[in-house]
C-alpha cells in the first residue's frame, strides 16, 4: 500500500465533514468531478468503502468514521509542525506564552522575572480567549500554556504547579453574606454566570457540579440540581459585575478572591468544591531548553510563594 498524501486526507475530511461532494468541492476550491475521483482512489488505495453513497445522500462507513478523527489529528499535527518550524525560523525566536486574561494573579510577571537570562530566548505573552491557550499550543501558534482548572490534557504534557481552595463570590446584600464558610448544598438553586464558550466539563466545574464536587458533596437528587442560568459573561471583570448586581453568585479560585477585593462582593469558602488547579503545559513530546527553563523558573516562584496554594512536588 503506497502512503497516503495529506492533500488526500484533507479531500476526504472536507467530504466527511459536509456528507456532500458538491458542497465539499465548494469548500476546497476545485470541481466535483477530480474530488470523487480522488476519494474513490483513496479508497481503492486502502481496500476499505469510506462512504456510502446513492443518488440522495452520502454517509460515513464505520471505516470513514474512524479515518476522519485520524485524519483530522494527522492534519492538526501538520499545521502545527509547519507554524512551530516558522516561528523558529524567525530572525529572532520568543517563548510564546499563552494564558487567558486577568487569570494568572500576578504568578506570570514573577516566573518570567526568574526565567529571563541572556542565553533563553525572550517571553511574549499571548492573551487567548475562554478555552483558547490549550488550542494556541496545539496549533503551534504557542510554547507554553499557564491552565486553570478545567482543562483537556489531550495533546499536552501538563505539570500541576498549584492547587488552592475555591471560594464563592456573593454580593454583600446576599442572605449568605455573613456566614464563615458554606456547603455547595447551601448554595443550590442560586444562579449561577453563563460561559458562552464553554464545553460541558468546564460548565460543570464553574457550575460545582464536577465530579469531584459531586463526591464530595452531594448523594442522590441533590447532585442533579439544576441552578437558574445567570448572565452570559465573558471575561473576570463581566463575572464581578454580574455577582456585585445581585445577578449571580460564582465560584473562583482563593487566590482571585485576594486580587480583586471589592465592598459590594464577599468571597466566602465553600469546603466541598473541588480545588482548582493551576498548571504548566507544553505540546506533547517537545523538548525545548527555553519550555524547560520557564518550567524551571515556575516550579521555583511556586515554592517561594506565600499564598495559601499548595505546590506540586519539585522534578525529580
């Protein structure tokens, strides 16, 4: 069997994605008739019928179910490859970082401090958006990610650097204001901000209904408390102004609470909400001196902090 081409995986996904060879031709730019010559090759090739096709419809074969996840996943690599040999190629090569704004409560500013010496190439910051820093490293587009519980390890080789309580933020007129500390359960049925951009595991985390949470404390009907959707909110700043109105109640990490007091916001501890966790990650299988080095310098600012966070044991 002769190697497949990577002109031909992208055929087959633009085909598989669409279930039309029209439309599929569309989107690649060329005419129908060479795009079904191609995939009947590329079938051919392999001895296997990626897609059903009649007059009507076109399916994917449990073999073609199984050659687009791949597919896409050779293809993602490629692109990837191709942005990492540029970036380096470039006149004068950075460590690109990337993290999700207003998150990183000051932790970045002090690792690229311990970080900076004139052998290392130089850090540039890169701001992505909710969900955003581990596609930035798996496009290539980064070096190294600074994540926040949730995250998918997927791809990415992933050191925990801390891990501290969460709290939840109440506005200073809440009927739970002026307790000490709180159950999840006391807080069930209280709305909770919206994450447009969030996946199912990360609606949960902010939600506190994570299977960590769930275990630790809720048994029966209670763990499938529905809360009241709250307000969309996109960022930290929107999330605070949500929970100062009244609108919301939110669970943050012990460490933002600290950053961003404010009179009509209390942060109370919740004793039985899962941690969240603060984590370097790289692209799986790099083995960068620079990714090493700012590895170095965050396990380093991690241990001399004075935070109430736990550090992750050094390397070994």
């Amino acid at each position: 069997m002769s190697d497949v081409e990577l002109r031909e995986f992208r055929y087959f996904v633009a085909v598989a994605t669409e279930l039309n060879f029209s439309r599929a031709a569309q989107r690649l730019g060329m005419a129908q008739s060479p795009l079904s010559k191609a995939i009947a090759q590329l079938e051919s090739r392999l001895g296997v019928t990626l897609l059903q096709r009649d007059t009507r419809r076109v399916d994917l074969t449990p073999a073609g179910a199984v050659l687009l996840e791949q597919a896409r996943s050779v293809l993602a690599a490629a692109d990837a490859a191709i942005t990492r040999t540029m970036r380096a190629a470039a006149p004068e090569p950075r460590l690109t970082v990337t993290l999700k704004p207003g998150v990183d409560s000051g932790l970045l500013r002090e690792i690229v401090a311990a970080y900076e010496r004139p052998d290392l190439p130089p850090v540039e910051i890169d701001f992505a958006d909710w969900g955003g820093p581990t596609a930035r490293l798996l496009c290539g587009a980064a070096d190294v990610a600074i994540l926040h519980s949730p995250y998918d390890p997927h791809g990415l080789e992933i050191w925990e650097l801390l891990t501290e309580p969460r709290v939840v933020a109440l506005c200073a007129g809440h009927r739970l204001a002026t307790r000490t500390r709180l159950r999840r359960a006391d807080l069930s049925g209280e709305p909770l901000p919206h994450w447009p951009s969030g996946d199912p595991a990360s609606d949960a985390y902010w939600a506190g209904r994570d299977p960590v949470t769930l275990a630790a404390a809720w048994t029966g009907s209670a763990a499938t408390d529905s809360a009241p959707t709250g307000p969309a909110v996109r960022d930290l700043t929107q999330l605070l102004e949500v929970v100062g109105y009244g609108q919301a109640v939110a669970f943050l990490p012990a460490s933002t609470a600290a950053r961003y007091p404010r009179p009509d916001i209390v942060f109370i501890p919740v004793t039985d909400l899962s941690p969240s966790i603060t984590a370097i990650a790289w692209p799986e299988g790099s083995r960068s001196s620079a990714i090493a080095a700012f590895l170095a310098a965050a396990i380093d600012v991690a241990e001399r902090g004075d935070s109430d966070a736990q550090v992750a044991p050094a390397i070994p």
